[in-house]
C-alpha cells in the first residue's frame, strides 16, 4: 500500500470527509444501504459505477440495476460500463478524480482501475474472510448449515477476495433463516462496516490484517462458487438436515428445483422454497412422495423426510402446500434421484 493509503487525509482539515472524492461500484440491491450510508454520513459520492440496462422480463424491457435507480434518484453521476478494460471507461472514471473506491457487489476490477485512487478500493464481502471467497457467501453459509457468518472490508488486490481486511463484524444466524432474511441482515450490517471503514481510512487509522495469516489458523476454507442451475438441483439421497439446508440456503432466490415424474414418465420441475426436516428412519427410497393429498406432503430422505411447505409449478405462482394439494394430485407421483 503507498503511503498516501496509509497516511489518509489531513484530519486538522474539518471537511475531509465532504472533500475527499469517493466513487462507489455496486449493481444489486444489496449494494443500495451501504451508498445510502455514505450518503447520510456528509461522505463526497462524486460518483456511481453499475451494471449496463439489461433487457429482461417478458416484453424483454431495459431495466435499470436497483443502484442506477437509487443513484439517479440522488442526483448522482452514474457510468456504466460494458467492459471494465475499456479506455473510454477509465479516462471518465479518472477525470473524476477519486480518492477512495469503494466496491460492493460488483464485477472484478483490472489492476488499472483499483489501483487508481489514492487511498485505495475498498470492497465489502458477505462473509467472514478468509472463508467463503466467491459470489455466493450468503447462500453457501446456510447451504453448509453455518450458525453463525459476518461481514468484512478489505482492500482489493489482484485476487478475488483476498486482500488485507480491514474491519469484520460477525452476525448469528437464526434457526429457519432463509438466504432473504440473511441477506436483509447482512446488508444492513455491511453498510454500518462500510461507513466505520471509510471514516477510519480518511482519517488515517486503519488496521490491516494480511489474510495469509488467518488461513494458518483454519483447517478448512470453504468456498462460495457462483449459482448456476445444476448447482441448484436438490439431492433426495442427502439427509433430511442436508436437504432442509440447502433449500433455505437457496429461498427466495435462486431457488432449489426437482424433478418430479408421473406414471407415465412426463418429467415437470418443481422449485421449493420452504421445508421442515424430519430425521425419521424408514425403509422408502428417497425421493418416494408421501400424502394424504389435502395437508401434507413429505418426500423420503436418507434417515428422514423432508416436509414441503412452499413449492411452485413452472408458469405457477408460488403456494403453500395446502392450496397446492387442492389442485395436484401427488398419487403414483415421485422425485428423480
């Protein structure tokens, strides 16, 4: 780190935080309470990077990312990049001027870009670093059953996720929490990490700890990788803790999916949002599909069943499992294993 990062802004200067020159990158919602943050706490945002328009939905409109919608709202300058490497991008993006990036929920940046600003880019992660580097931290802790994941800032290096990190702040995660209710969490908390992060850089007090030194004293790290659909697909032959895990790690949103096949071989998908798990032992092959066809429905598990509560039919809307059943028979019905 130069020493400009290491020094920060005079702090005999009473407007250092309103002068110095902040732009933040983000798309997602989730990125929206931490520029919202700065924004309430006087920091200068001279502007916003995000995502291009995309066309999506059924009339395939262009829509905006949640940032760019927030950010026009505020009145701030909003670049939007196709490719980060791109010479026009960055010739706008220095005549900007920053003094500090700051990064949440965006895109990998180029040696170029985060090496621009003079007190460094700093990137908040939805776990607790070293464990769980990649996109999908929150998903993944709930997948894994954790009980308990945080947030942490880091400056960016030429990795994914493995600068040194400058604040964490840990978070429990409630029995039944879903990715939705972790994510709301999570954000808020990052966003208090980020305001606490960028004061304590301006004013040139912020601690480092090289991560090297953290993994000497893990015997596992566990990775995020990216959702995609095959990742998402639920395996019956898994216990009933297992598969209760990773359905909540994947509500609201991806969603974890089945196979669901009739007597005569016609395959449908089935996405599941809320389950119980229920250890049982039993002699049913998993993926075998017990109802009474009006208040419950419940699919075999290794050592257990899995109770579904919440599910959705291609085309459907999303339904609890009694009005699901009112229009659905599950007899001579079970799930590919």
């Amino acid at each position: 780190m130069s020493g400009n990062q290491q020094k920060g802004i005079n702090k005999s200067d009473t407007g250092y935080a309103g002068k110095t020159r902040i732009v933040f990158m983000g798309t997602p919602e989730f990125a929206i309470a931490s520029l919202e943050t700065l924004l309430i706490n006087k920091f200068n945002v001279a502007g916003v990077v995000t995502a291009p328009d995309r066309q999506s939905g059924r009339g395939l409109k262009l829509q905006q990312s949640a940032i760019k919608k927030f950010a026009t709202k505020n009145s701030l300058p909003v670049l939007q990049p196709t490719n980060l490497k791109d010479r026009e991008f960055i010739n706008e993006l220095g005549k900007i001027k920053p003094d500090l990036l700051v990064v949440v929920a965006f895109r990998k940046l180029p040696d170029e870009v985060w090496k621009l600003p003079p007190l460094g880019t700093i990137n908040l992660h939805a776990s607790l670093l070293p464990q769980y580097r990649g996109a999908a931290p929150i998903n993944w802790v709930l997948i894994n059953g954790e009980e308990t994941t945080g947030v942490t800032t880091f400056f960016i290096d030429d990795k994914i996720d493995t600068g040194k990190i400058i604040y964490q702040d840990k978070v429990e995660i409630a029995p039944g929490e879903n990715a939705g209710t972790l994510h709301d969490k999570l954000m808020n908390k990052g966003a208090e990490l980020v305001n606490k992060t960028v004061k304590s850089i301006l004013e040139g007090v912020t601690p480092q700890t090289d991560q090297s030194t953290l993994t000497k004293t893990q015997t596992e790290l566990k990775k995020a990788p990216k959702l995609r659909n095959e990742n998402c697909e639920i395996s019956w032959e898994k216990s009933a803790i297992e598969v209760y895990n990773f359905i909540r790690g994947l509500s609201p949103y991806p969603g974890a999916w089945a196979r669901i096949k009739n007597q005569k071989g016609k395959t449908n998908i089935l996405k599941i949002f809320e389950t119980e798990a229920i250890p049982e032992i039993h002699k049913n092959k998993p993926g075998t599909i017990l109802s009474d066809n009006q208040s419950y429905m419940k699919v075999a598990v290794d050592n257990g069943f899995v109770k579904l509560l919440s599910l959705q039919l291609p085309g459907k809307k999303q339904m609890a499992i009694i009005p699901f059943l009112r229009g659905f028979n599950t007899d001579s019905l079970r799930f590919k294993v």
